[in-house]
C-alpha cells in the first residue's frame, strides 16, 4: 500500500498542491480505460502542466521508487493506462497547449494533452490535417496516441501514428528530459529514439509533446456501400480496388450479423433491398467522377458486387460510415462480445478464416461470430457473442481457452494477436504467440536498460 | 592481427570454402565504401548465401569474439562499411533473390543483397515500385537501404526507407535469427524491433531479408526547372508549390556556383538564357495539365521565378534531372569538394544560411560554397571546393575546423549533422553536435544489450 501522505509530501516542491489529487471520483476515472474489467486502485492523480512539472515528478518517483502510470484520454482496449495497484498515475490532462500551424513545413508542435480531435480542427482552417482519425478522437490524445501508435479507419491511405510524428519529447524514468528529432523530416544520425518510445505503451518513458507531420486535406471523398457473396469477393473487390481510378482512403469490412445487431440497436434501414453476407465499405477520392461511376457499374457486370449505394454528398457518405463505425457499440448494446483484435498477412486472409470457421463450428457451435475490421491492412476485429443460455463465468472461461486456439491458428498464419489496440494487460498472457523468444529477451533487455527499476507503467505488455 | 587461417576453419562448417575471399582485390574492394578516405584492411570476406548461413557465421565469430563489418553495396558516404581492423567482411552479394510480387497487399520479399533498381525493374512489370530512389541505386543494396534508412530524392513525396519496410530478418550478433514483423501492415505488440535495426548501420545486427513495401508507379511526371533570385524565393516557391494543383513528388535547389561546375564537367548548355544564382528542380505529377500551366504562368506574373522551362515528355525531364543529379559528380571532377549532409527545420533554413554566408565569409573568404540538396525535406549539401592555392593537408585541417564551427549552427538551429548519409565513420567525431548526452547513454546502453562484446561494425556511429 502506498502511503498517500507520503507520496504528497515526495511531490511537494515538484508540483503545487493543486495539481494532486486523491478525490475517489478522480482515483476511479484515472486508473483505468475503456476495457473497464479490471478494478482502478492507484494512490494519487498528478496533473503536471509541463515537460518540467513531468520531470520533476518522475526524478521524485524514481528515487523512492514509486510506480507511474502515464494517463492519456484513457480511450484504450487493452488496459494498458489501468492503474490497480497503489501507482501514480500521471495525467496529461492539463497540457493541451497547441502551438502555431507551419504551412510550410506542414508541422504543429502541441502537448501530449491535446485532443485528437482539437488537433484535427485547430489544423483545418489551414487546409491540413493530421491524418489519425478513428473512433475515439474526441476522447483520445496524441500522447496516447503515439504511446499506443494508434491506427484506425484511414491507415490504407495513411499509415499509422508512427508515420505523423516528427519530434518527441520524453521524459525518461529517471527524469531526463530527451528532445527527439525537434522538427526535422530527415536526421540519420544513429538509433532513432523516436520509435522506441512509439508503440511501447508508456513503458520506457512519457511523451510530454510531440511536433506532429501534417497533410492536405483531402478533396470530398465518396463511399461506396457494396454487398458480396463471401469473404473471397471482399478479397475480389479489394485487389480491383487496388487498380481503380481513385485514391483509397478506406476499405472496411463486415458481416450481416453485425448488420443485424446494428439494425437492431439503431432502428435503422438496410442499405439497399439484396440481402448480402459480406458488405464492404470503401472511401474514395475519385480523379474523376465519371471514371468511378464506370468503375462501379463493371463491379456489377462482373458479378463482383450483389447490391449497393454510392454517397452523393457529405450527409450520405456520413450515414453509410455510420452503419460500419456503430457496429462496435451494436455488439455491446445487444450481447456480450468477446473481442481479439487481430491481423493477418493479406495474402493468408481467407485461409486463415476458413480455418477459424471450422474451429468455431467444430468447438463453440451455439457462438455468434461478428467479424468486421480494416481488411485492406488485413485487420480483422473477431467478436464471439455470448449465448443467451449461457453463464457469463462460463462463457469468459471458455473464451480464455478459445484465444488459445485462435492465436495458435494467428501464429499458424503469420499473423499478429493485437493489430491495433496494443497489449496493456488484457493480451500479455499470449504475447509469445506474436513476438518469439528471441524478440521478448531484446524487448526485455531494452527496458531494463532504460528502466532499471520497473517504475514505468510496470507490468505492462510483459513482466519483467 | 586475425589469424586468417584460423579464422577460415573457425568458419569451415558455416560456410563452403568458396564463400570466404582472401584475394587481396576482395579485401580492397569489400573493405570500403564510397568514402574512399580510409585504407581497408579486413581480414577474410564471407560470402553467405541464405540467411542461415549467416546465422552460423555470426555464432561462430560471437563465440570466438571476432568482428564483423556488414556489407552491402558499398556506396556509403560516411565510412559505415568500411572494415579496417582484421574484420570479417560479411557481404550479402550472394543474397539477391526477390519472390512474387503480390499485386494486392502491395509486398515484394527479397534477399538483403538485391539491388534497388533489380527492385524497381521486378515491380515495374506489376505497375508497382518500391519508392527509394537515389543516384546510386544501379549498386546500393536493399539491406544497406535499410540499415542507413537511405533518402533520396523522392523523400518529399515518399518519405524515407522506414516507411516502406513491413517486415524484416535480422540476425543478431550472437546468431539468432529474428523474423519481425513478417508482412503486417498492423502489430501493436509492444516495441517495434523493426525499429531499432533501420537505420543503424549495422551496428546491431545484420539484415539478411525484407519484406517491402510497394506503391503503384506514379502517372507520368511534369519536370520545372525555375531560376529565382535568392534562398528567400526558393522557400516562397517551395510554399507556392504546397498548394499547387498537382502531387509534389521532388522540389531540389542548386545555385550558379553548382551549374557552373556542371557546364564545365559536361559541357551542357544553360537551360534558360536569364543568368541566376538559385534554381529549383520541381518534378509534380499534375491532375490537370492545364492548371499546372496556369499555375507556373502565375509564378512568373508574380515575380516568383525569373525564368524557367517545363519538361514536355520524359526525355526532356530525364535532361533536366541530369543537371541536378550530375552536380556531386561535376564538384569531385573540377576540384576537390568537402561535403556535409545536413538538415534544418525549414524555418530556419533562411537564418541559418545566412549565418553560414557569414561565417564562411569572415573565416573562409576564398573558399566557394557549393549549396544544393533536398531542400524541400530541409535538407542541404553543403560543399566547399578547396581554393587552388591552398594545399589539400592545410585544407583537410582547415574543414575540420570549419566543420565544428559549421555544426555549431546547425546545433543552434535545431538541425542534424547528417540528414542522409549517416554517421559511420566519418560523423562520429561529431554526434554529439546532434544528439544529447541523454540520448548518447541510451543508446550505448541498448548497443551493449543487443551486442554485449561489441563485435557487429565495432566503432561505427561512437565508439563504447
């Protein structure tokens, strides 16, 4: 148990009193995110306002040997900004300053605080953006993005968050503040520090600013709704997608079943009369209008597509987005879904879910599967639903033993058991289906040479 | 000295007799890079054929402490792969096999020693290519792209080497064969060992596979060589040129001094009759022929450019290219050019050149600046040619001398000391002009974590 009292006065002249907290609301909103099953116990919330304040407090937890956990817009799905056991969590939540837009170099420089979204709206008076957008931006923050190199629904077209980050600033476990790469496109002057603090969950230090990499944006762009036989037409119509008169932006994916939950929850309208097994969502940015209507009309000759709708205007391409972006919610609203978050080399896609169908069959018959994701980047978000007549207990029993299997068939296919949502603690019992021996002993390695003490986000993607 | 007899039978049952090269033209030629300024002497040359073969090889020199210089196509700049101690040369020659291109996740996978244009010629059938491109891409070698994360001059468009590696086999300095990342566009599994081996010249372990990353060959390419009046015209054009109607796929400058050299070396013409002192090479890919027209006839009417010429097919652009791409050549073969490779944050690429005028004024008033490079990235060639007067030992110590002076601005401006070429042998002297002390412990801590005996290129980028 740490000693509260204690800990206030290890802070003291590191931060005002005001910039603490132990309020319960606070100690329950800021230990844990949006996986919501694990119990938030850390002993205080610290509040920094600068790269200083951050660093004042981490020199103080390291010489006594306190725990942090770096707190982002708590927006994350793999637990990886809980806080259960007594830590300091360390909030960015008072560092959102945005400083000016260069149009020129296509740069902002803002903390780590700010919110996705703000960023998106302080950078488009100027016809730019920074190209990470996924569900939770009005919550999420770049810091946590970075931490977690978010992905999302525009990474085809984009990348990920690594690819949008110029400069850092961390703040390392004991203290050191690290100014990384400032605002420079090119610098090959040895290891890039960057991208080792990108991705690893704020295990090795905390970002506290980031200069981030803007780009134009894009012109209107129009979504395609289309409906297909079976998971080899997605694939179909994803490789003519990849020869079609227009930049890709998106190319998502999802089944009637979700279809139907999400029907069921929203009250809304099928997208067109045929009924389909597989629907596929594409966003485009067409060179010419005529050539994508001419595009889509051979879809249909060729018996690529069943059905479907193409958005005339913003209002539309809006609602079509709505029925794949409200699926995730659908799911919650009207079961309870067991989620894995997983990718495949595209070119072992329809394998590897052919497999996963047997298995499931053969195994969990009275399951639901809800499959739906980012299938261009071979992202699938594979979602079991609980039957109605079985126990809760029973069901997360079972689905612990089914990750086993489904990650062995991941492995099999060369795939990865996190594509976007990280590891935190919800998947770091299976990270040896991913990363191999060899892999963990370097990662390990790395940490305790830049975290001899295990005080960053301890416990976190593995133990030490 | 390496006992080169011993050293053979250490290797004996890694390797066939004929993979390993003691004839003194091997060890001239495999011994260095396109540095030229320091003797090789390694002590054998190895030539793996698959990435086993070099995983034996290095547990062999790991447990008999022997060290290994990685080597690709020898076309460094920075002394990376020099060997020059009774190393083992560990060259990847023998490596060059490329499998299928995959048309629809946009992958091609290759042995570590393929050539970048055997790359590019291998995709190009598809309609597809992997966007690293420089001058010296007839010899460099995919794995030594990677491991100096090589620019270019299509980074403005394309961004550097790292954006378009998905997956790597690296082998580690005690012989473990790492498979990272396979061909996932998504993998948030904790750290990004991929990460940590770009980049690093080799300094970690060797990059024996790849699996890259491919995009669709660009529609034909509009080239504008303009004249303006001064550095202050080329960043106003550059930012004319972020909102102009067309994809900016390169934006190079050069000044008088270098196309003079030029027309000496080759014997071209001028490419406009208007005398300038700064140029800029712009190559776009236009939406629309006729916008661009109307945009390029505005910077005239404005008095942005003075004068210019527009390629009309691609004979002509390849013409206009060569008077860009044949200014390092042209600088070596009218006189003797010291080089630096630096980077600047676009705002202060204009104070800070005036500062460099200025001090090269005051302390070097009879050496001539030769300024060309990326610019648009930052990224600036900074030559000076040795005054004829002036004997190459007294210039030789001289440069270095201005070279501190000259990073002591770059430092002040938040700018790298090597942009592109890397650090190797030849920048080390110098890091910390751009890397802090902070930064410098971390990464010695993680060179002594992956290669605890420091044998992968010992003293390349800082010594231990």
């Amino acid at each position: 148990m740490t000693d509260v009292a204690a800990l206030r006065a290890l802070l003291a002249d590191a931060l005002p009193a005001d910039c603490l907290s132990d309020d319960p609301d606070d100690l329950a909103t800021y230990g844990r995110d949006w996986t919501k099953v694990y119990a938030p116990a850390p002993a205080l919330i610290a509040f920094p306002r600068s790269t200083a304040e951050v660093a004042a407090v981490l020199a103080r937890c390291d010489a006594s040997g306190i725990a942090v956990v770096p707190s982002g817009g708590r927006t994350g799905l793999a637990g990886g900004a809980v806080a259960r056991d007594g830590e300091l969590v360390l909030s960015l939540a008072r560092m959102r300053a945005m400083g000016p837009v260069d149009p020129v170099a296509l740069t902002v420089h803002v903390e780590a605080g700010a919110v996705t979204e703000a960023v998106h709206q302080h950078c488009a008076p100027h016809g730019l953006t920074w190209p990470v957008d996924f569900a939770s931006k009005g919550s999420s923050q770049v810091g946590g993005n970075i931490a977690t190199n978010a992905g999302g629904v525009k990474v085809i077209r984009y990348g990920l968050t690594r690819q949008w980050v110029l400069g850092l600033v961390v703040v390392t476990a004991r203290g050191d503040i690290l100014r990384l790469n400032g605002a420079l496109e090119k610098n090959n002057t040895g290891l890039d520090l960057r991208q080792v603090f990108i991705g690893t969950e704020g295990t090795l230090g905390v970002i506290t600013e980031a200069t981030l990499k803007l780009t134009r944006l894009p012109a209107p762009q129009t979504v395609l709704l289309l409906g297909v036989s079976d998971l080899q037409a997605v694939l179909a119509l994803f490789e003519a997608a990849r020869g079609g008169p227009f930049t890709l932006s998106a190319f998502e994916f999802f089944t009637d079943r979700c279809l139907a939950r999400l029907q069921r929850h929203r009250k809304v309208r099928a997208p067109f009369d045929t009924p389909c097994t597989h629907y596929v969502l594409m966003e485009v940015e067409p060179r010419d209008p005529d050539a994508l209507a001419a595009w889509a009309a051979r879809l249909f000759e060729e018996g690529l597509a069943l059905d479907g709708t193409m958005s005339q205007d913003g209002s539309q391409a809006a609602a079509l987005w709505s029925l794949r972006e409200g699926i995730s919610e659908s799911l919650s609203a009207t079961g309870l879904p067991h989620k894995n978050d997983i990718a495949l080399p595209l070119a072992a896609l329809h394998a590897f879910c052919a497999e996963l169908d047997a298995l499931l069959a053969a195994r969990y018959p009275d399951w639901e599967l809800c499959l739906f994701g980012h299938i261009g980047d071979g992202n699938l978000h594979v979602n079991v639903m609980k039957p109605d007549d079985l126990p809760k207990e029973e069901f997360l029993a079972k689905t612990h033993e089914a990750d086993h299997a489904i990650f062995t068939l991941v492995k099999k296919y060369g795939g990865s058991i996190s594509a976007e949502h990280g590891i935190g603690l919800l998947k770091k019992d299976y990270l040896a289906y991913s990363r191999s021996p060899a892999e963990l002993a370097i990662m390990r390695s790395i940490k305790r040479a830049l975290d001899p003490k295990n005080l960053m986000n301890p416990g976190k993607i593995f133990d030490l």
